[in-house]
C-alpha cells in the first residue's frame, strides 16, 4: 500500500512528515520502489499513526509502555 497508494497518489508523504527521517523511498536494483523503514531515527512523537493517509502505519508505545528512556536529561 505505501508504493501504490502513499507514493504514487500522494508522492510518499512519509519521507516528509517525519522529523527524523524514518521513512524513505529507495530503488531496489531492479529499479523499483520501496519504502525502507530506518526505525533507528524514530522519536517517538507519533506524527506517522496522524499524519498517514492510508492509516497503514500503526505506532505503538515504545520500550513496553514506559516510553523513551532519555537518562542525560
């Protein structure tokens, strides 16, 4: 759905809307599209289960309910 839908109607509002770039549209070396996900870079604000379109993208809370553990702040 990311490829048919998001990407191809909407021109892949994920690789926008995300403040730290989890979603990306890359070529695979037979030259079509799919979207990588780089789970490392989430911030955990939850912008992608608001802003998707399709409502394909499900976020949950992370770290088994206790949220992100910042321990220098």
């Amino acid at each position: 759905m990311p490829i048919d839908v998001n990407l191809s109607q909407f021109a892949g509002p994920e690789q926008r809307y995300c403040p730290g770039g989890v979603y990306e549209f890359v070529k695979n070396d037979d030259g079509q599209d799919r979207l990588q996900i780089n789970a490392q870079n989430c911030l955990h604000c939850k912008t992608c289960d608001i802003k998707d379109p399709g409502r394909n993208i499900v976020w949950v809370t992370p770290e088994d309910g206790g949220g992100p553990n910042y321990p220098n702040l």
